[in-house]
C-alpha cells in the first residue's frame, strides 16, 4: 500500500508505437473522478477553511466583496471567547471525549472477543452467529436510532428487562446527569472540591469536566458498540485466519495454557489488525452526527451535544458560519491528532534485551511465521 | 428468554462429537472441554440474543397498536395485531415519496461509482502517464478527510454551483468514491497483464479493452463496489441534510429522521416510527444476504493485503 505506483514494465519509450495516446487516455480515465473529487472535496475545503477566517453571514456567496477577513476571530470565539460559543463548543468536547474514551476500548474488545467465539473450526452455526453480529451494521445510524429510542425509553424494552431484576431502569434520553458524578452522588459525594469547581476550561468547570458521559450519551454509547462490533469482528476474522496456527502448536507443547496463548501469540500477531480498528474507532467516535442529529439534537441539557453536530447548529441553525468552520477544523486537527498520538502508542517498540532473551528459544519459527504472514 | 434453551439444547450435542477426536484416555479432560463447550455456546447464544433481538421487537412492534407497544414493549406477539402503522406510513404520508427518492439516488450513485471509480482505477493501474502519482497521491489525501468536516464546505460549493436543492446536487457530488477508486487499483493490479497485452497487439484501443476486456473480469470487485456504495447511498444522511431543503427532495433517511423527531407523530408512537425504520432496512438488508459470502469474505481479502 505505498504510495508511489507499482512500477510498470517500460517498453520502450512512452508515446510511441502500440502504447500511443495512454497518457491521453489516462488523464481522460482519472477526469471525472479527479473533477468531483476536486470540486466537492477539495474545494470545499479550501472554501470552508478561507469561511472560518471570514465574517460571512450566509448571506449571499462567501467569496463576494463585502465578506471580509477577521483572522482568527471564529476560532477565538470558540475556544477563549468566553461567551455561550466557547462553553457549548467546551460541553460537545466534553461530551464527544467520554464517547470516544469509552467507545473505543470497549468496541475494540467486544470486536475481538466476537471474532475468536466464531474462529472456532468445530463451531456448529457459524455463519449464523456471524451473520447475527454482524448484522446491526449493515442498517442506516438513522434507522437504529430510531429502534435505540423506542428500545430505550423510560418504559421501553431495556427499562422493562431491568425491572426483571429489580433494577428500575433511568430515564435514558431525557437523563442529563454525568453517570461519574452519579456514583459519585450515591457516596454522598454531591458536589466537587473548591480545586475542581473554582478552576474552569473552555467555560466548563473541572468538576462538570469530570462528570462523565450522561446517562443519554451512555444510550449512545451502547449503539456505538453495538453497530460498530460486527465490521471490526471482521477485520478481526481476516486477521486471525493469518494467525500461523504452527506457534498455537508450538505454544501448547511448550505448556501456555489458553490465556497465555491469546496474551502472548494471538494477540501480537494481531497487533496490525488491533492498529486499524482503534484508527478506524477514533476516526470514526469524533464524527458523532447523525445518531445525535435523529435522535437528541443535543438535548438533554447538551449533554449528547458533539463538536459535529455543534459546528452544523451553528452554521446551518445560528447562521454562525465562520463558528461552524472553524469548529470544523478543529475537529479536524483533533482528528488528525488523536490519529497521529494513537500511531506513536501502539508503534513497534524495540524490546529489552531481557525481555529478548526471553523469547529466544525459536527464532526460526518466529522468522518463517512473519514470512508467511507477509504473503 | 425461553428461546433460548432449544437452541442451547441442540448446541450440547456437537461438543461431545468434537470431544471424541481428541486423544482417548483422558476422561477429565474430555469433561473439562465439554463444560467449556457449553459456557462457549452459552455464551455465543446469549450474545447472540442481545444482537437479533431488538431487530425482531423492531418488527413485532411495527404490527402493534400504539397502546399496545407501550403496555408490553417486550413482546415479540402483537396483541392486537394492526397494519395501522404502515398503512398511515404508505397512504397518509410522504414516506412513499421519500422512498422512491432514496431508490432514484441510490441507483444513480451506484452505477456512477462502478463506471468512474472502475475507470479511474484502471487508469491509476495500468496507464501510464505523467502525473499518475500524484493523482494517487491525491486520492489517498481525500480519503483522509473526516466526512463531518464537510458539512458546511459542501453546502459552500453546492450553493456556489446553484445545484442546491436539486436533484444534481444530491447525486453529483457522490458519484465518485475514493476508497473505491483505491479498491478497483488494488483489483486492477492483481489481475494478469497478459490478456489486455493481446487485446492490444489486436489492435483494440484503450477504452474498448478496459470495457470489453478488463470490465468483465473485475466482477467480484465490481460487486464490492456495488455493495458499498449501495449501502453508503442508501444509508447516506448528512449529505441530503446539506444539499436539499424542500419536502419534495427529501430521502428516507432525512425523511425518517425528521419522523424521529416527532413531526407528523404527535407523542411517541413507536410504531409507525419503526415501522418507517424496518422497511428502510429492508432493501440494505436484501443486498446484505443476497451477497452474504461475499462481504464476508470481502473483508478478509482487503485487510490481507
């Protein structure tokens, strides 16, 4: 998957004889896709990008005259303004980093554990458990909204089972309250330390920081998990059928009993796989939109409120375009950053000298199996 | 959860079979991995349970009265049994119009993307002409732009064009999809070069071997390409939210979603809102088992590259 293009055979030079007029043909192939690639990707962005440094109102088109440049007024207003901009933009942060903080791990995990309970060559209904996991993610986010709001209304389905088992379900979408602050509550802890409370960012104070996803986002956050844990339990499959069962034997002579085998031989072979489903996670849990856009708008309290659906409330709602731009772009960076952190942390570390001595005993197979797993 | 132990009964038989391979003369082992068996189905069942069920309560409750859903949300027998939902969905509202834009999007997107993303990918793979590598490396930058960050530039270029609000405006700007692009490459680059060196030698000119000879045996990635972009259309949201605002353009998704937000419902009533929700998974639902194995196992080949 590098970036420069495979090398093709050179017969002779280009231009002439039998390949004439290919790299006409090419540029007319590539055409179309480069012109609504160009014109709805990249322009916009380019657009988006000169909109969040201008004090465009909506009104008309944003290149005309009377737009001007105010510099990083919008992003000022968002991220130090002081005002209602900087605190909702402060509360969709909040919010949308709890999502991600508990989407990510546990999507990740439930995907992994799925993909090694149907791995199994002697399973009977394979396909069929398959197929039920993976299922939910083939259905549009707006239709499984739909279904998460009847199945977790205050007298849905989820609240109904619970008081199976004596538990009187919450108030799901209409409850604001952060679920850390609600254990918290239950120890009689109501209100935070003057440190946490006196000291605020982005207008929100340390404490409310700390309160956790609310018991709505939590509704959200079951939905994530639910819809996204079938496509990576695939990309898990894929993964483990590269898995060299030949160091599962080796493994099982050398007496690992089931747990060290995942800990120490499945699992650093599926480092790659682990690698494109947190990056596909990350990407993925900062992009919350439609769920919230169907579902919540934000409500209760704001507290389903994420930075996407803030930036398209305030251009599209407000008529705050240059807000809603910049908002844009720093969820871009934010991206992009987490990516790039992400990357780092789950980078090939080189390993201690001790710990190499430790695995020393078959370096062959280790070889021969990253040569296999490299076909 | 009653459904569940017939199920679980049936499941217990295949262990013992699975169990008498392994070595004889080991009893307690043999014991041991059949508990583990059971936990293992026991598991795989319940699982499973959490994932089909909200699917079937979905359906069952779409055939309830609204009364009815509120008194037994649990309930996979509607009692009584009433196609009120969807015959207010098909006759007393613009759910009809709604599906018949997502159906005229949705095909129109799709073919698009299997002609354009199939003839930039054999471009990409097999032309040579200068320029190829950044027009590569163009494709693999625009992959990486979060989507969200696009809502507001979009509606920029959309409105700038004047094709807002327009069908030109809703289907234009999908036509084209670079992960698609990337996957036809991929495709491209992994079939012989033999046959189009012949076609050629023939003396036929580019197009005519991309289409007659390379278009036809890029099939299993063309239904790849099908797939995804069927899906991605259909369940496409943010887009229309976008690029149209009269009622006359408005998709499924957009149209349900405002459905969800309680207009044309007053108070909950769950089940028109499901029922809406169930007949808009029906047609990705179709597509998901006609090509069942395929996607499966499309998945495994992409990620062993």
């Amino acid at each position: 998957m590098s970036v420069t293009a495979p090398p093709a055979r050179r017969a002779g030079s280009s231009g002439k004889g039998i390949r004439r007029g290919e790299a006409a043909a090419g540029w007319l192939f590539t055409a179309p896709a480069l012109i609504i690639l160009g014109v709805f990707l990249l322009v916009p962005v380019l657009m988006a990008l000169w909109v969040s440094f201008s004090d465009w109102s909506g009104r008309g088109s944003p290149l005309s005259s009377d737009v001007s440049f105010v510099g990083l007024d919008n992003y000022a207003a968002v991220t130090t303004g002081g005002g209602l901009a900087e605190r909702d933009f402060g509360i969709s942060l909040r919010n949308n980093a709890w999502y991600v903080l508990l989407v990510v791990p546990l999507q990740t995990a439930l995907s992994l554990v799925l993909a090694l309970l149907v791995n199994r060559a002697i399973l009977r209904g394979r396909g069929f458990f398959r197929t039920a996991f993976y299922f939910p993610s083939v259905t549009s986010s707006v239709a499984i909204t739909v279904l998460w709001l009847f199945l977790f209304s205050t007298s849905g389905v989820v609240n109904d089972v619970l008081s199976w088992i004596g538990i009187n379900g919450p108030n799901w979408f209409n409850d604001p309250s952060g679920v850390i602050h609600n254990a918290l509550a239950s120890f009689g802890i109501q209100s935070g330390p003057e440190t946490l409370t006196a000291n605020s960012f982005l207008g929100l104070s340390f404490w409310d920081w700390l309160a956790g996803p609310s018991v709505a986002m939590s509704a959200f956050i079951f939905m994530a998990i639910f819809t996204t844990s079938g496509t990576f339990m695939l990309l898990f499959l894929a993964g483990l059928q590269n898995v060299s069962p030949d160091i599962q034997e080796a493994a099982m002579i050398d007496g690992a009993n089931a747990w060290q085998r995942f800990w120490y031989v499945t699992l650093p072979q599926l480092r790659p796989v682990v690698f494109t489903v947190v990056t596909l996670g990350l990407i993925g849990c900062w992009q919350v939109f439609d769920q919230i856009y169907t579902g919540t708008q934000g409500a209760p309290g704001k507290t389903t409120l994420t930075p996407a659906f803030l930036s398209y409330q305030s251009a599209f709602i407000s008529q705050q375009w240059g807000e809603g731009a910049a908002i844009a772009f720093i969820l871009f960076v934010i991206i992009v950053a987490f990516t790039v952190l992400q990357r780092w942390v789950l980078r090939e570390r080189k390993v201690s000298r001790r710990r190499i001595r430790q695995y020393q005993v078959n370096p062959a197979i280790v070889a021969s199996s990253s040569a296999e797993a490299g076909r | 959860m009653s459904a569940a132990t017939p199920a679980r009964a049936a499941s217990v038989s295949s262990p013992t079979m699975a169990a008498t391979v392994r070595p004889p003369g080991r009893r307690r082992l043999r014991g041991r991995v059949l508990t583990w068996q059971i936990a293992l189905y026991a598991v795989l069942v319940v699982l499973a349970i959490i994932y089909i069920y909200p699917f079937l309560v979905q359906v069952a409750t779409s055939f309830k009265t609204d009364a009815g859903a509120a008194a037994d949300p649990v309930g996979l027998i509607p009692a009584p049994f009433t196609w009120a939902a969807y015959q207010r969905l098909f006759l007393e509202s613009a759910f009809p119009l709604w599906f018949a834009n997502s159906v005229v999007v949705t095909i129109s997107v799709t073919l698009g993307r299997v002609f354009f993303d199939s003839l930039a990918g054999y471009a990409l793979a097999r032309l040579r002409f200068r320029g190829r590598g950044v027009v590569f490396a163009l494709l693999i930058g625009v992959m990486a732009v979060p989507a969200v960050v696009l809502l507001i530039p979009k509606f920029l270029v959309i409105n700038q064009l004047g094709i807002y609000d327009s069908y030109t405006g809703m289907i234009l700007p999908l036509l084209v999809d670079a992960a698609g692009v990337f996957i036809m490459k991929n495709f491209f680059e992994s079939i012989p070069v033999a046959v189009e060196e012949q076609a050629r030698v023939d003396g036929a000119g580019t197009f005519r071997i991309f289409w007659s000879v390379v278009l036809p045996m890029a099939r299993p990635a063309l239904i790849t390409i099908i797939i995804l972009s069927f899906q991605g259309s259909w369940n496409e949201l943010s887009h229309f939210i976008v690029s149209t605002q009269s009622p006359e353009l408005t998709t499924l998704t957009k149209g349900v979603a405002s459905l969800a937000s309680g207009q044309l419902s007053q108070g909950s009533q769950y089940p028109i809102k499901l029922a809406a929700a169930a007949i808009m998974t029906v047609p990705v639902a179709v597509i998901f088992f006609i090509f069942q194995r395929r996607i499966m196992n499309t998945s495994e080949g992409a990620v062993k590259e």
